[in-house]
C-alpha cells in the first residue's frame, strides 16, 4: 500500500509505504494525482493529519453494557460497596456479554484506537469467563487490533477463596498476559500477602503486572514502595505497572520527587484515566524522569459509570485540560501519552520506518487542534489495513 500526502505529526507532507503491516518508507510527498486508486493499492491523504493509532492503556472492557438498554448507575457509599453493586447486578445484566464487548471494540478502533490493555474480572462467581468472552468478542470484530488482557481480581486477592488459584489458571494457560492487584492494604489487609501472591505468579509464568492503587498518602505511598521493592527483588522491570496511584498525587512534593525517581529506576510504569477529581499525577514530571506513562479510558457504559465513548483522542484533550494545559507543545505531549505503545510492546509513537503501519487520518491543521477537537477519523489503518473510513467503521 501506498499512503501518499499526509502529514505525520504535522510536518512536512510525505507518502508512507506499507509492506507486510509495518511503515517500510517514508519520502516527501508526490505531485502526481491519485489516478491509480484505492484499488490499486494506493490511498490518496489529501494532505490530512497523520497520527499513530492511539493506545487504551487501562480499559475494563468486559464490563461494558454498550448496546444494550440504558441502565441507570446505581449509588455507592465507597470502593467496596460499588464492588458488591456490580457483583450483585452483573448476572441480572448477562454481563460479561460478547456482543457488548465487540460493539465497544468496534467503538474504540472508529475513534482510531488499534492497541488496547484491558483488565478483565476473575473471581470466584465469573471463574475465566470474561477472558473467554473479550477474546471471542475479538474475533467477532475482526480488525487486527493489538488486544492484551489482564487477570484483575475486582474483588481481592485474599479475601475470595480460590481467587489465586484462578489468576495463576490465567497466566499458566495464555489467557491472560498480565496479572492484576487491588489496593492490597485496603482490599484484603494485607499488603505484604497480596502482592507476595502476585509477583509468585507473574515470575512462575513469565506474565506481567498492572495493579490498581486508589489509596492515598502515605498508605499509597507505602505500596508504592512494596511494589517498586518486589519489582527489583524479581527482575521483573519493564513488566510491572501502577494503575491510578493516587498515592503519588497526594503526598507532598520531596516525598513525589523520591517516588518518581525511584520508579524511574526499577522500571515501573503508570497509567491515568485522567480523573474528574483532584488526584492528578504529576504528568510532566513523570515525562522527564522517563516513568513511562499511558492514558486509558477505565470503563466505558458500566456498572462503574455511565460515562465515555471509547474516544483516546477527546481523553487526550481531558488529560490536558485536568492537567492545566494550554501551550501547543502541552496539547502534543498530551496525545503522546494517548499513544504511548509501550504498554502493548510498541515503544514510541510510531510512524517512523519500522513501526507497525498503525495510522489515523483527521482533518486539522495541528496536533493541537487535533486534541482540542477531536474530529472524525477520515481513516484508519490497524496494521497496514483499512478498518475505517470517514469516521464509519469498515473491517
């Protein structure tokens, strides 16, 4: 395929080669008028935008009830309670539900996301069934998206009989190629045992780690350090992620700095939703210590929140308007950490010679405004294939 007169990252224009689902050249763009076609293998740009495929780093796709009959977001007290809520209502639901799941899909790669890191609910009433079911969603869907799993122990770790013993299931038989955690001193008391658990069976099977934190202060704090410890201990770097962290968010600013130095040395990561709270991370710091950080959309149309569309781009503008945002170079930093590849095994931005030919078109003439608008996708190509086309999904 032949790309011709885009504008990676709004620069200069320039036609893009693709071979076997990677970037293969990159050379200013040609004069000559798309005669041959989109037929024939070759795809006119009209000077667009060109933006990697954006990356969900934190997504709950399992729990999704997109599709179906609007249900109304039940009242919850705290953490646990909102637990028990979706425990109780999810079978009444028939969550997880494949068609669900692969209609969100479908809405996630319309808005230009081709790479994806969902946790996925094991516990003892749903077993691995929601594994099962997000991978059949995926073949349904059809679109060569980089989809990778998480085993994620909603409920606890310790607290649940046999709930080990499932996420351990996960990572032995390859449904799963993460394992996750939940806020251990608060969820099962027990920090230590919790994430003990955790690391034996990341390190057993070779799969990695992506533990929720909502905790703050120093109890966040704490277990930043527990997980930061361990992440050494196992030679595990470059395998372990903190989701939320609120922790490092609320301490105070010497106690950040520490922190984030030493996640930048034990090579763990961070991702954020962008929370409509206060409990922002301190994104341009992480940046310049090298945490590599990513942005996911948490859940979308759940028990959870009635919120979202599935849309990376709009989260970007989010992010940066949360995070005060407002110069042009602000704005692109924002959507970088939308399209960080780092958690789905794809370092960098792409668009590069090399890089899966993973390519969103839009029509604006910055990134900036890219980020502010979010307009339609006028194309999307998830390894080196059209899935969409003027905003409709296509695959």
């Amino acid at each position: 395929m032949l790309l011709t007169n885009v504008r990676p990252w709004a620069g200069s224009p320039v036609d893009l080669e693709i071979d076997g689902g990677a970037i293969t050249a990159l050379r200013p763009a040609t004069s000559e008028p798309d005669a041959a076609g989109p037929d024939a293998g070759r795809i006119d740009g009209q000077g667009l935008l060109a933006l990697p495929g954006l990356v969900n780093a934190h997504a709950h796709i399992d729990k999704t009830w997109w599709g179906k009959p609007w249900v109304p977001n039940p009242p919850a007290r705290d953490l646990n309670e909102r637990i028990a809520l979706e425990r109780t209502h999810r079978d009444r639901l028939g969550l997880p539900d494949v068609r669900s799941i692969a209609e969100q899909l479908r809405e996630y790669v319309r808005h230009g996301t081709t790479a994806i890191r969902s946790h996925v609910d094991v516990d003892p009433g749903v077993g691995l069934r929601g594994l099962e079911a997000v991978r059949e969603a995926e073949t349904d869907v059809g679109a060569d998206v980089a989809l990778e799993l998480i085993a994620f122990p909603q409920d606890g770790v310790l607290r649940r009989p046999g709930v080990d013993k499932l996420l351990d299931d996960a990572a032995a038989w390859g449904l799963a190629q993460y394992i996750g955690g939940l806020d251990p001193a608060t969820i099962d008391r027990d920090p230590v045992g919790q994430l003990d658990v955790l690391f034996d069976i990341a390190e057993r099977h070779g799969v990695g780690i992506d533990i929720h934190l909502h905790d703050r202060g120093e109890l966040g704090a704490f277990e930043f350090e527990l997980i930061i410890e361990r992440t050494r201990q196992r030679g595990l770097a470059g395998k372990v992620t903190i989701a939320h962290g609120f922790g490092l968010a609320t301490v105070d600013a010497g106690r950040q700095r520490d922190l984030i130095a030493e996640l930048a040395d034990s090579g763990v990561a961070l991702t954020t939703v962008a929370p409509m709270t206060g409990n922002q991370l301190p994104v341009a710091d992480l940046a310049e210590a090298g945490v590599p950080l990513g942005l996911g959309t948490d859940g979308v149309r759940d028990l959870w929140t009635p919120h979202g569309d599935g849309d990376m781009l709009r989260l970007a503008g989010t992010l940066a308007a949360r995070c005060g945002w407002r110069r042009d170079d602000q704005l692109e930093a924002a959507l970088r950490v939308a399209a960080n590849g780092y958690f789905v095994g794809r370092p960098g931005a792409g668009l590069t010679v090399g890089a899966r030919a993973d390519v969103v078109l839009v029509d604006a003439e910055t990134v900036a405004e890219a980020v502010v608008a979010a307009p339609r996708r006028e194309l999307v190509l998830a390894g080196g294939r059209e899935v969409v086309r003027a905003g409709r999904f296509t695959a």
